[in-house]
C-alpha cells in the first residue's frame, strides 16, 4: 500500500483548538501557537515604526500571555483569528500610546460611503506581497492595519471592524485606500526602475 497523503480537511480548526486549550489541552496550544507565531511577529514587525521596532518581542510576548489568560473567555460563535489580532492590536495601543486611535479617526470620513478597490489591486497586495511590503511603510498607521488583515490575514471587513472598533464601512474604506496608494506607489516604482535601466544602457 502507498503512503497516504494528510488530509488537511481532517485538521482541527483554529476555533475547536482554541476550545479545546480552554479545557487544558496544551497540545492544542501548541498547534495555535505554530499556526499564528510567525504571522504575530510579522504583523508586528510592519505597524510598529523603525524607531519602535525594539517593543516587537515585548508585544508579542504580552499578546500570548493575554491569549491564554483570555483562554476561557473564548467565544467559539466568532473566528480565532478575529479574536486573537484583537488582543494583539489592543495589546500594541497600550504599549504605543494614543497615536494609533488618531491615526484612525484622521483616515475615516463619515461622510463618505464605503469604497471598493478593484480587483488587480487586490490580487497586487495578495499576489506580489513580497515585492510591496517594502511600500507598507508609506500608508498610514491604520490603512497598514487594515490592509495586512484584509489581504494577509484573509479577514472580511465586518472581522476588520470589529477587530479595530470601527464600523464596517469605514473598514472597507481604509482597505480601498490603501490597496490604491500599494497600487500607485508600486507604478512608480516601477517607473523608476524602468528609468534608472535605461540611463544604465546609455
């Protein structure tokens, strides 16, 4: 008999892990911490500043002591991943101070509907993420925000909301915003590139 390959459908989901933890099964523990460490610490790494990096490990530290302080708070009904950026988020306001929240309030304009960025601008952060993370340092505090958990971490705009205590719509506009700004920065980097080619060829 040949080898039978893993069923990844078989695989506990984030949410029966995150329950079954509640009840004491450090197994399960593990499995989430292996699933989320390395996608904590990125997350982390691209919203702090380069003058901030220095909090990275402390925030990230204090995010998994909040996890499993919360462990019995969990409410299955809502996704682990929803759960668990908003400990990290609140986590890195506390350590960073106030400037998150106005960031936010800045970025958002009540008067405006809800946006929807088109979709090469969408599969362009989702596609080519390693080519545009270098960019994320130009959006603002909270379109960083909102677009690494839209087009990273695959969370819907009502997830990203409540994540960041802000309406749907204004979710939506944040992740609008930013894909187009990735969009048009990227252009003229491309340009750039293009220039700088040419003049080598002169």
């Amino acid at each position: 008999m040949g080898t039978e390959l893993c069923d990844k459908s078989t695989e506990p989901s984030d949410n029966d892990l995150m329950v079954s933890y509640a009840y004491g099964n450090e197994q399960a523990f593990s499995t989430l911490f292996e699933r989320y460490s390395s996608k904590l610490g990125s997350f982390l790494r691209y919203r702090l500043s380069q003058k901030q990096t220095h909090l990275t490990e402390e925030i990230y530290q204090k995010t998994w002591l909040k996890v499993h302080s919360a462990r019995k708070s969990f409410d299955p009904t809502h996704r682990f991943s929803t759960w668990f950026y908003t400990i990290a988020l609140n986590t890195l306001r506390d350590e960073v101070g106030s400037s998150y929240e106005k960031s936010v309030r800045e970025e958002i304009d009540p008067n405006r509907s809800s946006e929807e960025s088109n979709s090469e601008d969408r599969l362009l952060v989702k596609e080519r993420f390693h080519q545009v993370e270098a960019l994320l340092r130009f959006l603002s505090e909270s379109q960083r925000t909102a677009l690494l958990l839209a087009d990273w971490e695959e969370l819907e705009s009502k997830e990203i909301a409540e994540v960041m205590k802000i309406s749907d719509a204004s979710a939506r506009q944040l992740v609008s915003r930013a894909r187009r700004e990735i969009r048009k920065l990227y252009d003229q980097a491309l340009v750039t590139e293009g220039a700088r080619t040419e003049e080598k060829k002169r």
